[in-house]
C-alpha cells in the first residue's frame, strides 16, 4: 500500500493497490476464493485478482505422487488442492533438483492443473510484476497443456483431473449460463476451478468466467480487437466426466472444437 493523501479525508489513512492473503502450507484456499466469488461481493471494493501457490521443487512429488508400499501415507490431498486452485504455480527451490526431476514435477503439475502459469526460481525470489498476472492466456494454456501431454513424466493419479474446453465458434450467452447452471447443480462438490475466457456472440468483448465449487461469475474483459476469437474453458476437480463435458461443450456453439 501507499499513504493516502490528504484530499482523501481524516477516515483513510491507506490506499491500497492490492492486498495479499497468505494462508497457511497444508491450508484450503477454497473457502476464502468463495467469498470472494459470491454475488454479495459485486459490489464491494475488493475482488479475486488471482490465486498463487508455492511448489516446494525438491519435496512435492513424494507427497502428490509417492512411491513404495507406505505410499499412500506420505499422499497429501490438501497439495494437490492447491495446484488445483491456482492460477500461479511459482516453483521454488529450482537449484537442489535436476533437469530430469524438473521435467517430471513440471509435467505432474501440467496435468494437475494446465491453466495456471508456472515460474521458476530460487529462494522465492522474484519480480512482483511476474506475480500479479492473473489473466487466461489461451495461447500458453494450450502450449502448457501440449506439454503435459506429450511428456512421458510423472502423471498424476485419478483424484484430480483437469479438462478443457475449446470452441472456434461464438458461444451464445443463455446457453452457456444454462450448461454452467447445470454443471454447478450436478457437480459443484467435485468442481475445485473453473477458469476461462470466451467468445460470445454478439458481444465484442471477452467474457472472462472464474469459479469454485457452485461459486462462478462471468465479467466482461478486454475487447478482442486483431486477436482471433475463440474459446477456452478449463474445469478442475475431481474425477470429471472428461468425454461428457467435451460433448456438452461443443453443442453449445454448434460446431465448436473440444480436447483434454
């Protein structure tokens, strides 16, 4: 934050360009992403700019994919949320492993969650600009998840899955709120994320879509001016209907395209 001026009167004492919430290692982010998702919150001074979770480079994967007969012991549900959650994934201690442990940690996390960005880096430090860029970027969304894919590393059990969505035609605005609609009724438990960013039709802005749970909103973002419209929709959770949702999906354009 910054010191108020003094125009802004006695009762403000601070301006604040963002305010960071730091939760605990083994917390569940999901409870606070959901107030701030709620429709009470429209209103408000604050919203969800974007969600970043730590990876520990050197210790994660004994815990989202652990090997041996006390496997099992050592799996923590509550990482593989995290990844789920974020829209950041800021890999920390990239020095103490090598090229082959960071292919496989990366690839694991890909799979876990292909929306979010991953960074690099080495005692946590990096540049704050690299942090606050929540924004789906549908370009490196799909080169993340081409990677993942087609890497032969580690690959990460059936508790989470992550699917997306694609059209290359305009998706007509009461559809999708009907499907979403629908999802949330049969899902919404299951449903960790959604996140995209879609072409609607008639609407010459991008209709950005955030969720958790049975808690979405869709705002109007930037105008997409040169830039070709489609459509990307990223669903994270557990055990999602892959094959059913692709369906459903590229009904609701007509002719639209869909892979995970």
């Amino acid at each position: 934050g910054r010191p108020a001026s003094a125009s802004q009167g006695d009762s403000a004492s601070l301006v604040f360009d963002r305010i960071v919430i730091e939760t605990t290692g083994m917390a569940d982010p999901s409870p606070i992403i959901q107030v701030l998702l709620r429709s009470e919150m429209n209103g408000a001074r604050f919203r969800l700019d974007g969600v970043v979770t730590v990876v520990d480079a050197k210790n994660l994967m004994r815990h989202i994919s652990p090997q041996g007969p006390a496997g099992f012991l050592r799996h923590r549900p509550e990482a593989e949320k995290q990844i789920a959650m974020a829209d950041l994934l800021l890999i920390n201690k990239v020095d103490l492993v090598d090229s082959a442990a960071m292919v496989a940690l990366t690839c694991a996390l890909g799979q876990l969650n292909a929306a979010a960005k991953q960074l690099r880096a080495s005692h946590a430090a990096v540049p704050w600009k690299y942090v606050f860029e929540p924004e789906l970027d549908a370009v490196g969304l799909a080169q993340r998840r081409q990677a993942a894919l087609s890497s032969d590393g580690a690959a990460h059990g059936p508790r989470v899955s992550c699917v997306t969505l694609t059209a290359a035609d305009d998706v007509p605005l009461d559809a999708l709120q009907a499907w979403l609609q629908r999802l949330v009724q049969e899902r919404h438990e299951d449903l960790y994320r959604i996140k995209g960013s879609l072409a609607i039709a008639g609407e010459a802005r991008k209709f950005v879509v955030h969720g958790i749970h049975a808690d979405i909103q869709g705002t109007l973002g930037g105008e997409w001016g040169g830039e070709p419209r489609s459509s990307v929709l990223v669903l994270i959770g557990h055990k999602l209907p892959a094959e059913r949702l692709e369906k459903e999906f590229a009904r609701l354009s007509g002719s639209g395209r869909s892979n995970d």
